[in-house]
C-alpha cells in the first residue's frame, strides 16, 4: 500500500491544479475584453467638429483646441499631491473629490479628471505628466462660435452623462456629445467618428509598440460641415430688436419652409457655455426665472393666437361654404349670442364684409363666421371636427416635426374635446364662440404660427419648417422636401390676404407700419395672460403678437412674433415684424425712427410686477416705460 | 538478441516523448514570455528564448552521454558524485555570485551554473545507493538518521546560499523514504505538523491549542485504559507547545518577505485597504499572475498574443512564472494541457520505478519522481495562488539552463537504469 502514498498525491494534486485552473479561467473569468485589458492602452483620435455657417456661408461655429486630464484609478501611484495640485491650479479637496467621481465610475476605465486646461497650464503639466501614473493628457476639441447669435438655434456640447453613455455605445465617458440646438439634432453629421489607436502598454506603463500592428486601429472620420437656412444677420437684426423684451420671432421663407431666424429673448453669448465656466454660467441662466434664457420661447411658448387666427377662421368657413367674401353684418361694438354676455369687438363697429372684417379685426365678425361653420352641420360635434380637421392642416395642434428637439403640441379643440367636456353634450357653436378670436381653447406656439402664415403666403401648402440647409456630400431628410397641402382651396385665399394687405391700409390695424417699397400681409394679435400670484389667479399685461408675409405676391418671409407683456399688437410686435421684412427684403433699415422706438422702450418692468409683492396696473393703465427711466428706477428702488 | 535495434528499444519511449513535450511546450512559451520585438531570431544569445534555443540543442549531447554510460556506473560512483556535489555547494561559500538575494551561482565568463540544481539529483543517487545497501534496514534509527543526514546537508548548505525554495525541495525525499518502508508514524507526525502549524496560524495559537486539550481530555475521559493520563498530558503538552512554537517561528525567525507571503497564503489580512496595497507590493507577483492566467480563458489568447505577457506584467515571468504565460496563451485547454503532461510523467515513472528489480533503481526512479512533484506542485501552486510563493522553477519548462540539465540528468539516468533492468539478473 506504501506505494500509493505518492501515486495518489500525484493524481490528486492533478485534479486540484485543473480545478482552480476551471476556477480561474472559466467559473471567474471575465474573458478577454479590448476596452477592459489594461495591457491594452486605448489612444482616442478626435476628428474635426463640423463647421456650422448660415444660409449665406458665413461661418458660425467653428472648434478651439482644449486639454483633459484623464484618470484610471486603478493606475494611479502614490504621488506629489501638492505639486499636481498645483499645476491643475486645485484644491487638495477638489483633487479627492474628482479622484473619488472617477473611481466611482469605473476604476479600470479612464475618466475625465479636469476638463478644459488653459494652453498655459497644459504646456507646465505637459512636461511633468510622466511623474503622474495613471494620469494623462487628453486633446479635445472646443465649440467657437464666431458670432454671438443664436444660442438657442445653434445649442451647445457638453460631455456626455451617464445615460447617454448607456443609450450609445460610441460614447466614453468624457467625450463631448451635443446637448441642444443643432448641436443635437446633426450630432451624428457633427461628430463624425473618433478614431482609435491601441498600444501594448507594459507594467511600468509605457507604451511599447502598436497592438497587434494596428489590426484593431481606425481612423478618424471627420464630421461634416453643415449649412443651416438661419440668415445670421436677420437673426442678429431680431435678437438686437428684441432687446428688453421677452419673447420669440420665427421667420420661415415660405416657398421651402427653411427658418431664416429663430429667436429667442432674452439671448446669450454661446460662447458663454463653452469651456471651462461654462457650468457655472449655464446655472446662472438656468436660473434666471424671470427671463428664462434657456427657455426657446419660438418653439416652447404655448399661448391663444388671439387675432391672427381669424385668418383660419374665414379661411374654413369660406371652404364649408358657410360664408363669401360678400356675406355682411352690422357690428355693434359687441357680438350678441345665447343668454350670456356678449363678446365684446374694439373694430369701431359698422358693417363688415371679410376684408375690413380682417383688416380692422372684428370680433364680431368672425364669431359669426365660426358659428356659421358650425351649425352647417346637423350637430356640433361633427361641425367641429370638420372645422378642427381644416385647422390642424394648417400643422397646428400637433409638432410640427422640424429638426430641433424641443417643442409643444400646442391645442386645436375638436368635437370630442367638448364632448368631453360637456358630458351631457350640451354645447354648439356659441358655447365656444371665443375659439373664433383666437381664445378659449386653443394654444399655439410661435413656429406654428409662422408656419401658418407660410402656408397662407403660399395660398394653401407648407413644407415643415427647417434648419437644416445642407449636409457636406449628403442630402438633408426628404421630410423637409415634402410638400404638405392645407384642405382649403387655393381660391379662398386671395380674398383673405387681400384682408391682410389692407391690415397695413388706412384703416387697418398696422396703418402706420408700412415698410417702403415692400407689400406686407399680417394681422395683429393680443392674447391675454394670467399667472398666479400666492394662489391667486392674476391677469397680466396682454402679450403683443404679430403675424406677417412679404411680399404679397411671391412671398420671400412669413413670420410670427410673441412679445410677453407687450400689450396690443401693433405696439412692439407689429414695429418689429414691420422691420424684420424690411431688413430681411431690403436688407437696409430707413426707417430709424421706429427702430429707436423699438429700441427706446422696455418691458422688464412688467416682467417684474408680479414679483415685487405690490398691487399693479395693467394694458392701458400700465405706463409705457423707457429703457433710461428703467434703469433710473432700478437704481433707486433694487428690484 | 542483444542487437542495437533490441537495446534502441529499450529505452522508455513514453517518458522520453513526455519529456520533449515539456521541454518543447516550454520553449514557445519562453519565446513569448521574453521576446522584446517582433522578429525573432532563435539563436539570439543575448535573448533568454536564444540562450534556451542552444540550452536544448546542448541537452541532446547531454543525453547521449548519460545513455551511453554503463548503468552500473551510477550505482558505483554515487558516493564519489554526492561527494563532488556537496564540495560544489561549499564551494559557492568562496566563490559563489549572488543574484537575487541568493548565493547559488556560479559564473562563468557570461555563463552561470547553479549546482544546487544538480545536487537534487546526486542525493537521489546517494540516497538510493544508501537505502539499497544489504546493510540497511530503514526501521531501524540508526540507520534513518543516516539518510537523513545525507539529505539535510545539502539542504541545509542551499539554505545558507538563501534559497529556501531548493531546501523545501529536499522534503521530496519523505515519499522516497516511506515507500522504503520509513515507520507509518513519521507520516501521522508530519501530517499531525503541519495541519497544526497551518491551523495555528490562520486561527491563532490559543484557539487550537485549547481545542487539541479538549479533544485529549475529552478522549481520556471516555476510555482511561486506551489514553492514559500521563499520554494526554503529553500530547496536550506538544501540541501547545507547536502551536506557539510555530508563532514564534512564523513572528521572529521568519523574514519579512516570508511572513508576508504566508499571510498573503492563508488570507490572514481583512483590511481591504491593506489588501489593495498588497497588490502594488508583494502580492504584486501574484495578482498579476493570476489576471494574466485568468484572462487566458478557456482557449487563450494564443502563441504570442497573451497581451499581459507581451506587456511584462508578470515579473520573473519566464522563469518561475512560466505557467501563468501558459495560462494566457493557451487557456483552460493548454494549461490543464501542461498539468496532464506533468501527471502523466510522474505516473510513468513511478510506474517503471515499481517494475524495477533493483532496489537501487527504484529508490531513485522515486527520487526522481518525488522531486518532479515538488517542483510541479510548488511551482504550478505558487503560481496559481494556491500555496505561498517560494520561488523554484517549473521542471523542464522554465527557462535556465543548469534547470534543465539537471532535470536531464534526474530523468535520464533513470531511463538508463530502467533500459538496464532486464540486464539485472
């Protein structure tokens, strides 16, 4: 049996080694995975990001070199915290803080230690960086932006989060990926594809050769340049003009649907959200709560269209055949309906027919028209879905699906939504007579806006709106290149916009905003506002908004302008659009006047009414209020 | 009938292929284990993977010669080499070089012999020539305490050049010993030590030198007549005695290298903060072996691919660290590979070591064995973290080349007294 004493360790200890070799290799192995092996150093070659130039090739966006310094926990050595410290210009509690972010995230992988190094402080780390295991130096690329316009068009980048490294697997943490704007919507086109060079590394962390001769190796693919339809110079006309207001202007050349200005009041310097303060500035504006910078008020402001959307209501109620361009009535002063109280009309009274029914805006006029649409059919129900059918072929109601990520539906009513709300289904045509100026129910926003009155400029067709121009060697998406026709008849236009043209007539609403030598369509508007002060419903100062073609024929912009807070129609909105045309189609201002006047007045302090705890006045009783009185004001009493 | 083609065959054919599988397995793992660029030139001597190409072409002349000598001279001359071997290792005192930390080499123009390696193979001559002598009655004392002498001087001279891993390697001799028949009670002894050293380390010497009271008082108490008192007075007396003593020994005569590494062994530090620490220092040998074998997987990275190999991140990789390149390279598939080769070899020789007719040939063909397994077991274990890390080569695969010829030497000698046995009678 002696023999056995050796013959059975031998074969026991054979079973023992293959067992933990399972163990090690098969039960606990991870396999071999290039992105974890930190044999394996992964060397990342960002390529160009594209260049961003408006509808004329005027540069807007172009890159600034910028440094990180990225960590791998697990590599790091004991080192001279102090001098590090130094040369990154941080605290020791920022150096452990970031330490620990990285290790939290993943101690094999590298992540971003400091971001954005001044050329100064890189070119001093740079030359110590061998002394610092486990640390390295990573070249990225910054946005400039040539031109301080169009912040909420343009968007900005920013490294990715953690949820957008989970969502795409193309993301490491601390690449850049664009947050906003264009920047997000032609991310993919922007970026192009980073390229990767693998190197063997050894124990002492140097590099010694290329892996495997660069068979896992890619190279970069440069992103590509893009042209978007914005007119910088329109763009900056606007947000020049838009100056102590709050509010949007969209401008959308009606034969393509291309925005030529997409602005947003108050704007900022994009150049402001670029680098290094760029967190601390973006908190500043995120939380400016009175103007809400960040907020696109073009694509984001839902409010009732008010006046400019009789322009739909004559239009579907001459398709329905329920009225024609000659079809009268006397209004006077007030519109009698049902029992309640009627509804009020600041056109002067006397008769009107569609064109000075437009042109002098009479509610009246309209609500008999909408009424008119309804009852043709033989219950409202179906009436209104026949009516909120026409309305949404407008593109209202729903996104308009244009290549921005932000939006709002917005509202356009139909017989099921009254249905709804009046279960028993008492309700006709009177019952929501106010939809017909442009209140009750409906929501819109600016673009929509715009776009509607593209679409009548166009006498009945829009293509979606757009930013996207071109794309370097490809074509934009062909849903911007497809035509979407209204359900109302070509014919029932003309009369409507000949109503429109005399908006700026004599006895129109926008009599004194003619612009020399350019024949304007558009309708006032105001749309009144509430906000809640302690839980307390409070009306504020009516916006102003003003909708415009030009020229009549062959119409070249449509456009939409919300001003918060700026009372009747023709008061700002209507200055601006009125300059906005003149600019866009002359390309010259003459009329300096009405642009100091624009410039001249301010509206903060209506933005800060509801803030400073006191009774106010609104509208007409609100006194208008100069920028210099303003500032006067702000220094005596600190708002 | 004694023709050559008879005598060609008689040579054991299965341990000699087995061994050229080792010895061939090694050398492409050595090439990838120190190659530095990508072109490979095999006789490159200022390479390790160069110097083993001309290690193996010299072992081919080596074994000529060992299989041309007469078999009945290595049972005659046993003495005389033992004699010759130990004078080397004194030797080493005056003229030995020191490389890391131990005084085992000596150099020759740019070459090193190591003669400790061959002395494992003289004393398994000696012993055997020593058991085999009609003289000899290993149950007696006298003549155990002569074997044992002829095996603790080398270890104890290897043990002054500071390399405990060749002393641990005369252990390898109990199995020789107990197969000759070494009384049943040395090996309860030895077992009874080292599970006791082992348990007082890794749960403390109080713990178990109250349990082992226990367990005696307890027995005593059952039946008086089998255990009498005076007995279990004593056992309780030894064993808190090796449970301290081996504490003391662990704490105060071990050095700080080899505390570290039992510590590492039985997990003995919880902190997780040390435990990261001891990765970046002495555990660092380890974990990197470990990863690198680890992330072979089940079939490897293959020949020349292992990216922890080609980085060097396992230190001393192609010598005493071979098995974790293996591991890289090879895989689940390649690794258990190398392991079956190893059991393989051991079992055919032990296997032939027990159809021997002389006492002499089977005493050493167990020598032989014996040393094999302890290498194979420390080696491969160490690597794989299953013992603590004493640092012997892994036989026939890691690079050197008095490794290898006196693994030549070990086997073929008993391959030429195994061709020899029929000529016994």
């Amino acid at each position: 049996m002696r023999q056995f004493l050796l013959f059975g360790s031998v074969i026991l200890v054979g079973i023992l080694f293959i067992s933990r070799l399972f163990y090690l290799q098969i039960y606990s192995s991870e396999g071999h995975n290039l992105y974890e092996d930190n044999a394996i150093r992964a060397v990342y070659d960002y390529p160009k990001r594209g260049f961003v130039y408006d509808r004329n090739g005027l540069l807007l966006v172009s890159n600034q070199p910028s440094y990180d310094v990225m960590v791998t926990p697990r590599e790091v050595e004991p080192l001279d915290t102090i001098e590090f410290c130094n040369l990154l210009k941080i605290t020791k509690e920022q150096f452990i803080k970031n330490y620990d972010r990285a290790r939290r995230y993943s101690p094999r992988l590298s992540s971003v230690f400091i971001s954005h190094l001044s050329k100064k402080d890189y070119a001093a780390l740079q030359e110590k960086m061998r002394k610092f295991k486990g640390f390295y130096i990573q070249k990225r690329s910054l946005r400039h932006y040539q031109r301080e316009v169009g912040a909420n068009v343009l968007g900005y980048i920013a490294e990715v989060n953690q949820n957008e490294i989970k969502k795409d697997g193309y993301y490491l943490s601390g690449d850049i990926i664009g947050k906003q704007g264009i920047e997000k919507s032609y991310e993919k086109e922007l970026r192009g594809v980073k390229g990767v060079k693998r190197y063997q590394r050894d124990r002492f962390n140097r590099n010694i050769g290329s892996y495997k001769d660069g068979k896992y190796d890619t190279l970069p693919i440069p992103g590509k340049d893009i042209t978007i339809t914005i007119d910088a110079e329109l763009q900056e006309y606007g947000e020049f003009l838009m100056k102590n207001k709050v509010g949007g202007i969209v401008a959308i050349e009606p034969q393509t649907g291309e925005i030529l200005s997409l602005i947003s009041a108050p704007s900022y310097n994009p150049n402001l959200l670029v680098g290094r303060k760029r967190s601390r500035n973006y908190t500043k504006l995120h939380n400016d709560s009175i103007h809400l910078p960040l907020i696109d008020k073009g694509l984001l402001r839902m409010h009732e269209p008010g006046s400019p959307f009789k322009t739909l209501i004559a239009l579907t109620a001459l398709q329905e055949g329920a009225i024609d361009e000659r079809t009268s009535i006397r209004c006077s002063g007030a519109y009698y309906y049902g029992g309640s109280r009627p509804m009020g009309c600041h056109c002067g009274g006397g008769t009107r027919v569609l064109n000075n029914g437009i042109s002098k805006s009479c509610n009246s006029y309209f609500a008999n028209a909408f009424r008119k649409t309804i009852d043709k059919y033989d219950n409202a129900t179906i009436g209104m879905n026949k009516w909120s059918e026409h309305i949404k072929s407008f593109g209202l109601g729903n996104y308009l699906g244009y290549d921005l990520s932000i939006g709002k539906k917005g509202n356009i009513p139909d017989g099921s939504y009254y249905d709804n709300w009046y279960p028993d289904f008492r309700w006709g045509a009177t019952t929501i007579i106010s939809n017909s100026i442009g209140q009750g129910e409906v929501l819109v926003t600016p673009i929509q806006l715009a776009n509607m009155m593209a679409a009548i400029a166009n006498r009945g067709y829009y293509y979606t709106p757009h930013i996207i121009k071109e794309i370097e060697n490809d074509t934009i998406p062909f849903q911007y290149t497809t035509k979407h026709q209204t359900t109302i008849d070509r014919k029932y236009f003309d009369p409507v916009i000949e109503g429109l043209h005399d908006v700026y007539g004599p006895n129109g609403t926008a009599w004194f905003l003619n612009a020399p030598g350019i024949e304007i369509c558009g309708k006032t508007g105001t749309a009144e506002n509430f906000t809640k002060i302690d839980g307390e419903r409070k009306q504020l100062t009516d916006h102003s908004i003003f909708v415009a073609f030009a020229p009549k024929d062959n119409p070249k912009i449509a456009l939409a302008i919300l001003v918060e807070n700026g009372y009747y129609g023709a008061r700002f909105a209507g200055r601006i659009a009125t300059l906005m045309i003149e600019k866009y189609i002359n390309r010259t201002i003459t009329r300096k006047d009405l642009e100091n006047w624009v410039l001249t007045y301010t509206l903060e302090h209506e933005y800060h009414k509801p803030f400073l705890g006191e009774p106010f006045e609104i509208n007409a009783k609100s006194r208008m209020m100069t920028v210099e009185e303003y500032d006067a004001l702000r220094k005596q009493i600190d708002y | 009938m004694n023709t050559d083609r008879t005598r060609y065959f008689k040579f054991d054919w299965i341990t000699i292929v087995l061994f050229f599988l080792l010895v061939g397995f090694g050398w492409l793992n050595i090439i990838s284990a120190s190659h530095t660029s990508d072109t490979i030139s095999y006789f490159d001597l200022s390479q390790p993977y160069g110097k083993q190409t001309i290690f193996i072409f010299l072992t081919f002349a080596l074994i000529i010669l060992l299989l041309a000598i007469d078999a009945k001279f290595y049972e005659r001359f046993s003495s005389i080499i033992y004699i010759v071997s130990m004078l080397s290792l004194v030797g080493l005192f005056a003229f030995g070089k020191n490389v890391n930390g131990a005084t085992s080499w000596y150099a020759f123009g740019g070459m090193t012999l190591q003669p400790s390696e061959f002395a494992k193979a003289a004393t398994a001559l000696a012993v055997a020539k020593h058991i085999s002598d009609l003289n000899t009655n290993i149950n007696n004392l006298k003549d155990q305490i002569k074997t044992f002498i002829i095996i603790i001087i080398p270890a104890l001279l290897v043990l002054l050049q500071n390399d405990t891993g060749s002393t641990i390697v005369y252990g390898a001799f109990f199995f020789v010993l107990y197969r000759e028949g070494l009384p049943k009670i040395y090996l309860y002894l030895a077992l009874f030590v080292v599970l006791i050293s082992i348990s007082a380390l890794k749960f403390g010497a109080p713990l178990i030198a109250i349990l082992a009271a226990i367990i005696s008082i307890t027995l005593y108490l059952i039946n008086k007549k089998k255990h009498p008192l005076l007995q279990t007075l004593f056992i309780i007396f030894i064993t808190s005695g090796l449970c301290f003593g081996v504490n003391f020994f662990y704490e105060h005569i071990l050095q700080e290298h080899q505390q570290d590494r039992i510590s590492l062994w039985l997990r003995l530090e919880k902190d997780p903060d040390k435990l990261e620490a001891m990765k970046k220092t002495f555990a660092y040998n380890l974990n990197e072996s470990e990863k690198a074998i680890s992330s072979g997987g089940f079939g490897g990275k293959g020949f020349m691919e292992g990216t922890r190999t080609t980085g060097k991140f396992v230190p001393e990789q192609h010598t005493d660290y071979i098995f974790s390149t293996v591991g890289e390279e090879w895989g689940f598939i390649g690794a258990s590979f190398v392991v079956i080769l190893f059991v393989l070899l051991l079992l055919r020789i032990l296997h032939l070591a027990e159809l021997q007719k002389s006492q002499f040939s089977r005493v050493y063909g167990y020598g032989v064995a014996s040393i094999i397994f302890i290498h194979f077991l420390i080696n491969i274990g160490m690597v794989m973290g299953l013992i603590p890390t004493i640092g012997i080569p892994l036989p026939m695969f890691s690079y050197g080349g008095s490794g290898l010829w006196a693994f030549t030497i070990l086997i073929f000698i008993f391959i030429k007294l195994d061709s020899n046995r029929i000529n016994e009678w």
